[in-house]
C-alpha cells in the first residue's frame, strides 16, 4: 500500500496552525459581574403611620419632614410633592411639604378615632422622607410617652417582644394603603416555639383601612413573643403597641420598634442607661437552634460581658434574657453573633415607663428622627455606634415652626465614633419651635453606624422615657441591569 | 384442399352452410361464443414454409399452401371449445374484400401483406392504397398486389378516404366484370346468398393467419353483428394485450378497460357487443359500410373507427368483438412512429379527434355543456401535464380543444352526417360506454398511484421528487420479501442500526417522553398545539412577541409544520420526534446515504452510528436545539445530492431537488449553507478547471442547488444576510446558559461543541485521529480529500464561532455561539474520511508481513470503535439536560386565562441572576411558543423597555409601572428560585399589588388601566379590547366601537408603531375613511396610535401583511418551480416497446403467432 505521508502532515499542520491562532484570537466571554450597577434616587415613598395608641386623653402628633440635602431632590421642589394624608386621602394645607426641608404635622388630641395616616413623597421630594407618630398621655390611664416611625409599606414585618400574660396588652396593627384589601398571616412564636393560632392566619385588611389584633386573643399566657407579619396579598403597614397594667396602674406602654429581619450579625441599639430590667429577646426562625454570642458596643469600646455572652436558642422559640446585670447601668449597643439568622429586640423598663429598642442592621448615610418635643423637661439622646469601623457623622435639626415652610438645618455637629465604640450625644433643642427632626448622616468615607434616641421627660408622675432605632432614610436605590431574556419565559 | 387461396372453396365446402337457417333469427345470447375452427389447419410443417416465405419476396396470389397452419396454444383453446360450444348457427358464404391503407409504412408493410397472404380463409380481393407515401410502401403494393389493385389517395386526406378509394377501385373493378390475373375479383355470385364485407388493414397491423377465418366464424355465429373487430396484441411483445374492444369515456379518453401491459391469458376472450373496434382489423359488412358513408372525413386519422361504430349503433347496428381473431399491431401513428405529415402531434390529433367525436354525438341541448366539460377537463389535464414537465403534452391539450373552438363547421359537417344515416340517439350505446363510477375508480386508482409512487399509473415513473430521498432500493429493510421477513431485518445492519439507535434515544431522554406538558428548555420553546398555529406563525407578517414584531418568520417553522401535518397535525409530537428521535433519524440517514460511498455494511453502521452519537448531537438533543437535529438529518442527503450533481452525468431536475434539500439546511443552519456555499465554489473551480475538466454545465446546477434556497426563502434570507450575526447562530434562543464559556479551541478539534449534554473530551479522539489517518491512503485520496477540504471549512467555520462574540438581532448582549453545526460537519467529514479508508484495509494487511503500520491501525481502528459505545453508554446512564416537559405556560392559569380575553393584557416574567441582572420578559396571552425566539422585534423595542423594569425591581417608586402599564403589562410573575430580596422590593413599589405567592413563585398585578389597547385622552384612559380575541393575529387587530367622547383623543393600539397599521373608520353611512397615525406624547409614545373622532366611532384596526403575501407568493411560486423541476419528467412509455429501431419484425413470429 502505498502511503501518502504529505497530506496527513498537511492536514495535521493546518488543523494545528488553526487552533493556536483560534486560542490566541479567543475573546473572553463577558463575565456576568461586568453588569453596571446604576444609583439612582427613588421617585416615590409612602410611610404608614399606626393608629395611635390607648385612650381618649392621649394626645397624638404625626410629623413627617423632608430631610434635604439629598441627591434627586430639586431647590424648589416643582416636580415632586409630600405630606401627610388620612386614609382615604385627607389633606391640609398644612400637612403639605413644598420643598426640601419642608416638615408637616396632623395633631389630634381627645379624638379615640383618628384614621391611619400616610405620609407620602413623590417625584423629588420622595428622598429624605420621614415620619413619626407621637402620643403622650402623662397623667390619665395611659400614662405614657410612645413613639414611633412610621414604616414603610411592605409584605413582611418582624416584632420581637410583646407578650400576653395577665395585664398585659399587645395589640398589632395592619394598615393597608391600598385600595384593594390586603391578605395577612400573622406568625407568632413563643418560648415553645411557633403558636398554633389559626386566628392569626389569613386576616382581611381593608382597602385604605386599618385592622387591630390584639396578641392575648391569639396566644393567651404567653409571656414573650415574636410575631412575624407576612403579607400574601397586598402590602401593609405594621405596627406594635404594647401596654402593660399593674392593677390599675400603667407600668409603661410604647411602641415595639420593627426589628431587622433575619440575619447572622445584628445590633441591638438604644439600650438606656439607668436602672431597670433590660430583657433582650431572641429569636431564631427556621429549622436550626441557634447559637447566639452577645457582646457589649459601649462609650469606651467593644467587650463581651463576662456572664450572658452566649445564649442558646431552639428553633422557632423566643428566648428572653435581662442583660442588666452585665450593662453596668450604661448606654450601650449589643452586637449579636449567630450561626444561624435570628431576630432580636429588647424591653427596656426606667422606672414605671418601658421602652423598646429592636435589632437594626448598620448602614452609611442619612437616618433620621422626626418630631422630637421641645420642652424644658426633655431630654434627647442619640446613641451612635461604629461597631466596624471608625465613623465620622453630621449631626443636624429641623426645626418646625408652623407656618414655616422650610427649616434651615441648624446646630451640625460633626462627631467622630471610633471604631467599636458608641457616642451618648445630647441634642441640645433648638429654641422658639414646636418640635424639631433629628437627621444624623455619615459623611463620605465613613464607617457603618447604627443609631437609636432615648427621650426622657421629666413629669410629676414619674419619667416617661421613649426611642426607637432610626432606620436608614431612603434616598437612594441600586438600579439593577436589566436585560431581556426570552429564556426567563420557559420553566 | 385447394392450392388456391383465393377461391371460396372451403366455405362452399362447410358442411353446415348449406344447412343454415336464417342468421337473423338467433338472438344474440345463445349464439356459441367460440367459433368452430377448420381442422385442417393443424399441420406443423406449414410453420417451415412461413419462414421460407419471409425470405422471398411476398407476392400474391400466393401459390404457398398456407391453409394448413398450426398454433400450439390456438389448437388447445380450439380443443376446449369444440366440446363445448353448440353447433347450431349455419356458415354463410362470405365474400371478403381487404383493404390495406399504407402510408409511409415500409417497415411494417412486408409482414402485413405476407400474414394477408397467409390467411387460412383467404380474402376474396385485396385492394392497397397508398396515401402519399414517400417511401417504398407503393411499390411494395404494387409488387405484391398487382398495380391494378393499387390505388393512390391523396396525401392529407386521411385514413377515411384512403379507405374510401379502395372501396370505390374494388367497386369499379367489379363492374368492368372480371379482371386478368390469378384470382376473380370476388363479386358474389349472387347478392342474395353471399354477404360482402369490407376487411379494413393498416400498414402496421398484421393479422394472425387465422384472423380473418375467426372474424367470419364470429360473424356466422353472430349474424346481427355487422362491424366486427379482432383482439388486438402488440407487435414487439406478441402477447402484449392492446385492445380488445374500445369506448370513450366522457373526457374523450379512450377506454380498452385493461391494465397497462396486461398480457393476453384469454382473460378477456369472449365474442361480445363493444362500443367500438379499431379500424386497424375492422371487418364490415359492406351495405352498413355504404349506408354510413364511411368514415368520417373530418376524422383523418383518430377516432373515426370509434366514431363509425358509435354512428353503427345509432343506425341500429351491432358492433363485436371477436376475440379469437387476432391481430398485431404496431400502433404507429398513435405513437409518432411515422413520419407523418396526417398528424404531426399524434396526441393533439387524438385528443381534438376525440373531442370532435364527442361533440358530434351530443345531443343539441347538451352539446354545449359536453363542451364546458371538454375544456375545464383539458384545462385540469394540461396542468398536469405541466406537473410532469411535459409542456408538449399540455400545449397539444389546450389547442385540441382550441382548434375546435376555431373551427366549429368541422363539428357541423360531422352532425349533419350522423343526422343523415343514423335514426337512433347516441345513447343507445350508453351501456358500452364506461360508467361514471368506473372512471372515478379509475382516476382515483391513478392519483393513488401517482401518491404511493407504486401502481400501474405510474409504475415506470420513480417519482422520487428528491432524487436523493429514501425512496426505492434505498430503503432495503422495508424490503417486502414475504419469506423470512423477519429474519432478514433482525439481521439487516440497518434494522439493527435503527433499533439500537431509538433504544439508545429513548433511554437517553427517558424523563421526557410521558407526563404532561410540552417539550422545553434551552433553546427550545414549547411547541403551539397545533401545526396550524405553527403554521400561521410562518404565515403572518406581524408577529405577538413583545409589544409586536415584524420580523420575518424563519422557514424551518415551515419544516416543522410539514413534520407536525405527517404526525396528525400535533406540533408538540413534530418537534418531540424531530429532537429526542434526533439520533436515530441522523444516523438512519447516514447509513443510507453512504450506500454508495460505503458499499461495507458492517463499516457503514459504525460510520452511521458514530454520527448520530457526535457530541454534537447529544449536545443539540440535550440543549434542545431543534436546528441541529433536522440538521443532521438533512445534511447527508444534501451533500449526496450534490456529490451527484457535480458528477458529468447529473441533472438539472437533481439540482433542483438539491436546492430543496439545501433549502432545509439553509433554513436550520445559514452557517452550513456558507460552508456548503464556499466548498461548492471550490469543487465546482475545481471540476472545471481541474484535471477532469468537467463541461461548465456542472458550475450551473451547483449554482441551482446552492442559490435557488436563497431565492426560496426570501425574504428570511435577505433578513439573514443583513443580520449576519444569524450565519454563526442557529434557530431557537441562543442564550449563554446554553453554551460553555470555558471552551477551548482544540476541543472543537476533538468534536466537543460544549453545552450541557457532553461527553467526555477524549471519547471522539479516535474518530478524530482515524480520520486524519486516512488521509494516508493515496488511493482512496481522490473521496477522502474531498471530505477534509469539507472538514477544514467546517473547522474554520467552528473556530470562527469560538472566537467571535455576537448579539443575535433582537437581544441586547452578547452571546457567544455554540459550534455544534460546525463540530456535526467535522465530524460528519472525518467519519466518512474513516470510513471510506478503512475498506479493503484488511485484506491488505493479510499477508503482508509485520510493519508498525499494523498495530497503529488496530489502535486507531479499536479508538474509532469505541467512540460512538461509550457515548451510547454515556448518554444511556442520563446527560445533564436542561430540557423538561412543562406546562406550554409558564403563568399561573388565571393568569394565562385572563392573558387571551379580549383585554388581552400582557404579563412581565422576571428573574434575578447570580451577578444581580434582572432578566425579564414581556409574555403575550399564555406565552412564548416556538418561533417566538426568532420573532422577536429589533433590541431597540427592549432598550426603551429596559429602564422600566430596572426601575421597579429597584423598588424606586418612579413612573415605571404606569409605563409597563401603558405596556399592557397586567402581572408580574416573579419565576421561583430568585433571591427574595426582589420580592420584599417588589412589595413595596407602588402600583404593584401581590396576588399571591406558591412554591416560590410571586406575583403582582399591576394597577390601573392594564389593557393594551385603550383610549388616551385627558380624562384618562378607557380600556379597548382587541378583535382577535385568544389568537395572536393582526387581521383586524382592534376591531369595535369606541366609548363615547369628544375632544383630542387618541386611540393607542399598544403595539409597537410601525408604517404597516392601518386603521379605519366606518361612519354612520357605511363609509369607510383612513385615520392618519397620530403621535402620542408621553409613556405611550413608543404605541401606534390613531386619533379618534368625536362620537363613538367604529374602527378597525389592521396589520397591513400585503408584503408578506407577496413575498409568500414568490416563494409558492419557486418552491412549485423547483418540485415540477425535481419531479419525475413525464415518463411516455409505450406498452408495446420497441425491441430495435428500425421497427422490423420478426416476421416467423408474425405468422407463427409466438413471441420472439
């Protein structure tokens, strides 16, 4: 047979030639990461204000300010409007924001049936939006002082602290700003775990309406909860008010601030200083028990206690600990460490008042509290911590005169929070104004901060003591690419 | 008995002659059926004589005594009917006169006069006439006949009047009393006792020696019958069975009632009542012949014995068939045997005769509806005609019937005949005449033939329209060999190949074949229900994908639906067979078209087998690319076919069958038919140029394969080639979950395109390498090279597909496409390099002594082999396959419910990826179905979308969802398995409201005007629905009453504007009046959109597709170009096939009787 050696060398010669030049000429397929990511400032807010709490002597003041400053907010305002509204939508002049920096107030005082309110921004005056509700009822049944921001519309909320044994009353409360009624699952878990309360499930908001459950109907007798408010149709508004009598004497009500959803690392911030039980309660909703490593952000740094620095949580159960005895009567923040994601918030007693504080998740940028009283006998607490990082803030106010339409903000301090510790700020109020917002904002190249205010105000009474975390202001939102893609059609 | 023939001695001599009562008397039923033959004519030694007598030349009166004449078969049938027909009926005495009409006839002419001189019962006179011959036929009558008993008839006047002439020479030849010569001129002796007959006799007919005795026996037993015919055979084939008996069918066809070449076993002897007899043989009786007038002279040469028979009917005569007569006939001037001026085009002479003749007997009152009939049949039959590329054929239909339309006084001439000697009407022969029924069976029984391409219509034509196809011998398994049939497949190579193969598919895509749902996954789209909505898909010019689309369709969808017609119309089952039983049907396909290359069974079902195993191939099956399977199958016969084209004997019809196959190819693959394109080019400057200096002939059917696919697919094709980025991509969705980014060149070397659905890098190693071995056979170089240029291009192809990223027209990014066809045709070249090497190499190796050639090649040889087993074994134990069978919509059924009512609203379907990218897609009624992937309208449409829904799954509160409302985006499904941050986010944009969420599945309905259509004015938007309410079509879009309103308003369509709508408005008088397209300002500006008038006006909304219909018209008319070209040509084949040319005759045979 007679071999023709010169085409085969031929042919593997060009198939070689081929392949070197098609490795050097092969293109790197554009990896999935290359995808810009756009910022951009949102174009709408919609924050829902919870009923007001107890009793006909309770007088109640909803503010809600413009924070300015803002990427995506516009000098005059034009193209963008703000303010607070009752559902179905009431409006007055003066609970219209006009511009950047412009604050609204509803104030109802001996009214028992105030309509859910919702504070609402759009176009450029949708950044920096905040909202709060207030109720101070001193001397009648109700002796307290409550607040609380007003959140977000959304499917899913997290409470962590209310209770239903004897003469204690936690009552959620659902508002829906929408038209069509909205669907609700309320899961409560316990120190035993999830509560069977079939009670709780499938509950009808109305459109534009509100809906009050009160926690002892669906799980009588049980100390310490955690309730999980799910929307499966619609959106709502959530909001937590808890009251708790001893005899006939109010030991204290106030708000139960949203804790952060599910994480592994979450910060517990405003717990007061003083005297009194601080009972944080842990939760840890899945399949896996959790175990929990507690540590103590304070003025002068980080430090795990000595005692209660590891707790354990079973699945789905609430656990409640007292920290008093290892927070030394100081400010602090807790840092909270698990394997698995848990929920946290914490009851705090001063006296005859309670306060709560909830988990919050450290941010950078603006975060802000409205409607903070002036008043002789107030005294206003900003409690900043660092836990990462060092952190460099600007501490500035709103103050709300009626009949103003913009607020300069006055008083900026620049505070700097070394890494791991936590500033104890005392706002000084400005004066000649009905109430003021309280804007704390990270400056550029700052660390991640988390903040909560304690008020105080002296009364004849006893103190009265309130706060709640600030959640970070939304300013902005992270666009992502979109590409479209027949494939997303096919199962 | 006598010497001399021309006495009338044996009549006289019939011992019941004289014994005969009147003929008359006997009805026809009891007359005997056979006639009794003389048994003197059995003597063997006459057969001798014969012979003798063929090599002198014929002359008559013969002196031969050829009374005595012996036929085998002829002594048997005479020997059974002897003893059983009666005896009842008396001979009469005959006198015979022949006349034999010649015209340009010398081939045929020696045998008829010598079998005339032969006769048993000799003919009392016989007269020639010549009608204009050029050639020898006169003097061949004059020496045979005598000059006096030849006359001349002039040349154009027709076979009538030839045969007229010689009447009248007979008759004049009678009264001048007896002429000189050998025999008395026949006059009877007397008129009273003696019936005269005129015996008719072409130049090509010759009669059996027995004929004319076994006419007159027939006539003797049958006294009323008057015209009398014989059977007639073929002239070649002597049992051939041409007639026996004709009639007319109600076209003008004329009706033997028999098979095509039916053989004469006596299956249709028996003496009986027909509607006509051939002239070619008619025996008359001479007073009807008088009392007729003749033949018709405006019947020169067809039809007027059937014309004459039908008038004898009429005149209350009794026309027979007497099947012991035998005659031969050469049938030459039906067939263009002559060189004949009479009838140039003997099939337009036929047919206007019989036209003629049917017109001539139709009644008054029906003749113009015989006439209507007349033409719409030639109409349908020149049509046919042209189907079967036999233009000739269908010219001469068309002005048959026109030439009569020109000349009616002809038709006149011949009803004032049939007036004159005829009383009754046409219809008493109704009854011989073939039945309606007969003549539906028989066109059935011929459209039947022609679609099974077996039965006796066409059973000489191989209608394989792809001359390339599986048809005929090709397919050997379905061989029909009643003994051991199973036997023989179980061991045919091809049978098992087939088995295993659909074995090994099957267990391969086991999880895919029951449940519900359809077929999807990859690049493939779920299939519509039916073929018809593939099909309205393929037809439409505007397309329901996204907010509306005028892409141009891809053809294969056209494939598709052929396939889903074949499977009852089911397009789910078309595209399941196309792509799980993708394998089989790729190596069935390789097995048979390698028969030529490959003659080795055993190494063509490797070869086949390792095909259908490519990687490619389970990548294509696993990934759902439907265009690499139907590549794959269509890719071998193509490149067979024009393998064949190239060769110096192919064809122009095989080209166009060639164009029809790589019009398949191009349509799953433009990058393929590139590669065909440019390996054409080389072959083609190759043959040409090359050393085997092909004729230029061989550039222009490869040029009519590989272009016309161009001209028959436009105007996708023009789509393709101003969007080249299509030639690298392939039908289907080409997203990049479906391709590997990570693959390196020299794995497409090894054949490995990458995708889900690989096997291995190194199991096609063996191919690889065999193949390039084979390039060492220096005499097998001539096949092998051919292929490796193939497989170079093809691996060139691959690495430009590697190294090229693209964004296929109507996507945003870039993907990088999958080089499977490029790997299928590589692999497809090194296999048949292989396999074509790897033949005879044993025999080679046997006896020679130990080299190190011989180990290598069992290396090589046991790599090779392994190959297409472990990938069987690998794709048998299960691929990762991104194909499921799911429901076809991906929507909730609400959902997809509300999607087709009349609101038709749209739903936006999204999805998170891993770097954070929200893929999306805007879903029209239930969702996306095949097609849809190549539909789509230009990434333009998506970049104005995209922000949108940027924005909302950023939660950002913008105006986006009021414009994906102005979308007519209604839902929003968010698909299971995404990061649920987006639902939270999703939550709390406004204007989005959760319905629900299961199994991770999330969704929203978006407030607000959601239909997509509405009118826009400034009180805000009032819904519209659409016309097409459940369908996907534009024709009319929005067809309805408008709400009531004044003022600027608009009517937004929610279709992507374009210059093809159109909208119009009927008034309250009916008027109709076209709204100019009007500009909509704001969200809605991307909309068609019409002003509305005040009040509340009806309008009709269209999609103008008129372009599209035309261009589906040029591509109707090319793709009927390209069949008729690629059919069969109209095979015209006579029944009675020439043996030799000229048309000599075996002359013994002639008279012996037997076949050659």
């Amino acid at each position: 047979m007679r071999l023709s050696y010169r085409w085969l060398i031929g042919a593997i010669g060009v198939a070689v030639v081929a392949t070197g030049a098609a490795t050097l000429l092969q293109q790197a397929q554009p990896t999935l990461t290359d995808a810009a990511v756009q910022v951009e400032p949102i174009g709408s807010a919609v924050l829902l204000c919870p009923e007001p709490g107890a009793s006909s002597d309770l007088g109640v003041r909803v503010t809600a300010a413009v924070v300015p400053g803002l990427p995506g907010q516009n000098a005059e305002g034009d193209d963008g409007s703000a303010g607070l509204r009752t559902l179905p939508g009431k409006e007055s002049a003066q609970s219209r924001i006009r511009v950047p920096g412009g604050q609204a107030e509803i104030e109802a005082f001996g009214s028992t049936a105030l309509p859910p309110i919702e504070a609402y921004g759009e176009g450029s005056l949708a950044p920096g939006l905040v909202a709060a509700q207030w109720g101070r009822d001193p001397g009648g049944a109700g002796r307290s002082l409550a607040s609380t921001d007003c959140a977000v519309a959304s499917s899913e909320f997290w409470f962590v602290g209310g209770g239903a044994i004897a003469g204690r009353r936690t009552q959620i409360v659902l508002v829906n700003p929408d038209e069509n009624a909205a669907i609700v699952d309320l899961i409560i878990r316990g120190p035993d775990g999830i509560i069977d309360a079939p009670a709780g499930r499938g509950l009808v908001v109305p459109g534009q309406d509100r809906l009050v459950v009160r926690l002892d109907v669906l799980a009588p007798g049980v100390p310490a909860t955690a309730v999980q408010v799910l929307a499966r149709t619609g959106r709502v508004g959530a909001a937590v008010d808890d009251e708790q009598r001893s005899g006939l004497t109010n030991v204290g009500s106030d708000w139960i601030p949203q804790a952060a959803p599910p994480s592994r690392t979450v910060y517990v911030p405003g717990v007061i200083n003083g005297d009194g039980a601080r009972v944080l309660s842990v939760t840890a909703p899945g399949d896996d028990d959790a175990v929990v490593d507690i540590e103590i952000i304070a003025e002068d740094g980080t430090y795990a206690p000595a005692e209660r620095s590891r707790i354990e949580v079973s699945a789905d159960s609430v656990v409640a600990i007292d920290m008093s005895p290892v927070l030394n009567r100081e400010p602090a923040t807790l840092k909270l460490t698990s394997d698995v994601p848990i929920v946290a918030g914490m009851r705090q007693f001063f006296g005859n008042e309670t306060s709560f504080t909830a988990g919050a998740l450290p941010f950078t940028g603006a975060a802000a509290a409205s409607g903070l009283p002036v008043r002789t006998a107030t005294e206003v607490r900003v409690a900043i911590a660092a836990p990462e990082e060092e952190a460099t803030v600007e501490l500035s106010l709103l103050p709300y005169k009626r009949g103003r339409e913009a607020a300069e903000p006055t008083g900026v301090r620049t505070i700097t929070i070394p890494a791991g510790t936590l500033k104890w700020v005392r706002i000084s109020p400005p004066t000649g104004v009905d109430w003021y917002t309280a804007v704390v904002a990270t400056q550029e190249g700052s660390g991640p901060i988390v903040v909560a205010h304690r008020l105080k105000e002296k009364s004849r009474f006893g103190d009265l003591v309130t706060g709640y975390p600030w959640p970070p202001l939304r300013t902005e939102v992270v666009i992502p690419t979109s590409v479209q893609d027949p494939a997303v059609a096919m199962r | 008995m006598t010497d001399d023939p021309w006495r009338d001695e044996d009549v006289r001599d019939d011992p019941w002659h004289d014994e005969a009562g009147p003929a008359d008397d006997f009805p026809a039923e009891d007359l005997p059926n056979e006639g009794f033959p003389n048994p003197d004519v059995f003597d063997a030694e006459s057969a001798s004589d014969a012979v003798r007598a063929a090599d002198e030349p014929v002359v008559l009166p013969s002196s031969l005594g050829t009374d005595e004449q012996i036929t085998e078969w002829f002594s048997v049938e005479d020997g059974l009917s002897r003893d059983d027909g009666p005896e009842a009926l008396p001979r009469r005495r005959h006198h015979v006169t022949t006349i034999v009409v010649a015209h340009e006839g010398d081939v045929w002419l020696p045998a008829v006069l010598t079998t005339l001189a032969h006769q048993t019962r000799p003919t009392d006179d016989v007269i020639g006439v010549d009608a204009g011959s050029h050639d020898g036929s006169l003097a061949l009558l004059r020496d045979s006949l005598g000059e006096d008993r030849v006359v001349n008839s002039p040349e154009n006047a027709g076979f009538g009047a030839g045969v007229a002439a010689g009447v009248a020479l007979h008759d004049a030849r009678v009264q001048q009393g007896g002429m000189g010569g050998a025999g008395d001129p026949g006059a009877p002796t007397s008129a009273d006792d003696v019936v005269s007959w005129v015996w008719l006799l072409h130049d090509d007919s010759a009669p059996d020696v027995t004929c004319l005795s076994d006419l007159l026996t027939t006539a003797d037993d049958h006294p009323s019958a008057t015209v009398l015919g014989p059977k007639i055979l073929g002239w070649h084939d002597r049992r051939l069975l041409l007639e026996a008996g004709v009639t007319i069918s109600g076209s003008g066809r004329r009706v033997t009632g028999l098979e095509r070449r039916e053989h004469d076993q006596g299956q249709h002897d028996g003496a009986r009542d027909v509607m006509a007899v051939s002239s070619a043989g008619m025996l008359v009786r001479r007073d009807v012949w008088d009392r007729l007038e003749g033949f018709d002279p405006t019947l020169p040469l067809f039809r007027d014995d059937l014309d004459f028979c039908w008038r004898a009917h009429r005149a209350d005569e009794r026309v027979f068939v007497a099947t012991d007569a035998v005659i031969h006939h050469r049938e030459a001037s039906a067939h263009g045997r002559r060189a004949d001026d009479l009838a140039p085009r003997p099939h337009r002479a036929d047919r206007e005769a019989a036209v003629h003749v049917l017109l001539a007997h139709a009644a008054t009152w029906a003749a113009p509806f015989v006439a209507l009939r007349l033409i719409v049949g030639s109409l349908a039959r020149a049509l046919v005609y042209l189907l079967g590329k036999d233009v000739v054929a269908a010219r001469d239909e068309v002005s048959a019937v026109l030439a009569l339309a020109l000349h009616p006084s002809k038709v006149r001439s011949s009803r004032d005949l049939i007036r004159r000697t005829t009383t009754l009407p046409a219809s008493v022969a109704r009854h011989l005449r073939p039945s309606v029924r007969s003549q539906v069976r028989q066109v059935l029984e011929m459209v039947g033939g022609i679609a099974t391409t077996s039965g006796s219509a066409s059973d000489q034509a191989s209608v394989s329209g792809l001359d390339s196809g599986p048809v005929g011998e090709d397919v050997d398994f379905l061989a029909d060999d009643s003994s051991g049939l199973v036997r023989r497949l179980l061991t045919a190579p091809s049978f098992l190949l087939t088995v295993l193969l659909v074995v090994i598919a099957v267990i391969g895509t086991r999880g895919l074949w029951l449940g519900e749902g359809v077929l999807q996954g990859g690049a493939l789209f779920p299939a519509p229900p039916g073929a018809g909505d593939l099909w309205q898909t393929y037809l439409s010019a505007w397309h329901d994908v996204g907010p509306g689309s005028t892409t141009p369709a891809p053809p294969y969808l056209a494939v598709v639906t052929a396939v889903a017609v074949l499977l009852l119309g089911k397009a789910p089952t078309a595209v399941t067979v196309i792509l799980l039983l993708g394998i089989p049907l790729a190596g069935i396909a390789a097995y048979v078209t390698m028969r030529g290359l490959v003659p080795q069974k055993g190494i063509r079902f490797w070869a086949a087998a390792a095909y259908a195993l490519l990687p490619a191939m389970t990548g294509a099956v696993a990934s759902g690319r439907i265009g690499t399977t139907i590549l794959a199958i269509a890719l071998p016969f193509a490149l067979r076919s024009l393998v064949r084209i190239s060769a110096e004997r192919g064809t122009y019809r095989r080209a166009a069958g060639t164009a029809l196959l790589v019009a398949i190819v191009m349509s799953v693959s433009p990058g393929v038919w590139l590669l065909l394109v440019v390996g054409g080019v080389v072959a083609g400057g190759w043959l040409v140029l090359g050393p085997t200096r092909r004729r230029r002939a061989v550039l222009g059917r490869l040029a009519i394969g590989l272009l016309a696919p161009v001209v028959l697919l436009l105007p996708w094709s023009g789509y393709v080639l101003t969007h080249p980025s299509l030639i690298l991509l392939e039908p289907g969705l080409n997203g990049g979950a479906i391709t590997d980014p990570g693959l390196a060149p020299w794995h497409v070397l090894l054949l490995h395109p990458g995708g889900p659905g690989m096997t291995p890098v190194w199991i096609s190693v063996g191919i690889v390498v065999a193949g390039l071995l084979a390039l060492l056979r220096r005499d097998r170089l001539h096949i092998t090279g051919g292929f490796a240029v193939l497989g170079a291009l093809a691996l060139a192809f691959g690495y430009l597909q590697l190294i090229l990223l693209v964004t296929p027209p109507g996507a945003t990014s870039e993907v990088r496409p999958w080089p499977g066809q490029a790997t299928l045709v590589l692999g497809l070249a090194l296999i048949a390099m292989a396999a074509v090497a790897v033949q005879g190499l044993r025999d080679r190796f046997v006896g020679t002594s130990f080299t190190l050639g011989q180990p290598v090649a069992l290396l090589v040889a046991v790599g090779a082999l392994l190959a297409p087993v472990l990938t069987a074994g690998w794709y048998a134990t299960g691929l990762s396959t991104v194909m499921t069978k799911a429901p076809a919509s991906p929507l909730p059924a609400f959902v997809a419910a509300d999607s087709l009512s009349a609101q038709a609203p749209r739903s936006l379907i999204i999805a998170s990826d891993a770097a954070g990218r929200v893929r999306y897609s805007l879903l029209n009624g239930e969702g996306p179905h095949l097609g849809d992937a190549e539909t789509g309208p230009p990434a333009e449409v998506w970049e104005t979308l995209d922000p949108y829904v940027s924005a909302m799954v950023s939660g950002r509160g913008g105006d986006e969802v009021e414009a994906l409302a102005g979308y007519g985006v209604r839902y929003v499904v968010m698909a299971e398995g995404n990061s649920t941050d987006l639902v939270s986010t999703l939550d709390a944009e406004p204007g989005l409201r959760r319905l629900s969420s299961s199994d991770g599945e999330v969704l929203w309905r978006v407030s607000g005007v959601t239909t997509r259509a509405r009118v826009a004015s400034a009180s805000g938007p009032a819904p519209v629905g659409i016309a097409a309410e459940g369908t996907r079509t534009a024709d009319p879009y929005i067809s309805q009453i408008l709400p009531e309103g004044t003022g600027e308003r608009a009517l937004v369509a929610g279709v992507t504007a374009d210059a093809g709508w159109r909208s119009d408005v009927v008034d309250a008088e009916g008027g109709v009046r076209s709204l100019p397209a009007a500009t909509v300002s704001g969200l809605l500006d991307w909309s068609q959109a019409f002003p509305v008038p005040n009040g509340a006006p009806l309008v009709e909304v269209t999609y103008d597709g008129s372009a599209r219909d035309r261009w589906l018209v040029l591509q109707l008319i090319t793709l009927l170009v390209l069949v008729v070209m690629a059919l069969p040509e109209r095979v015209r084949s006579e029944a009675d096939e020439d043996v030799d040319r000229p048309d000599a005759i075996d002359v013994d045979a002639a008279i012996v009787g037997e076949a050659p």
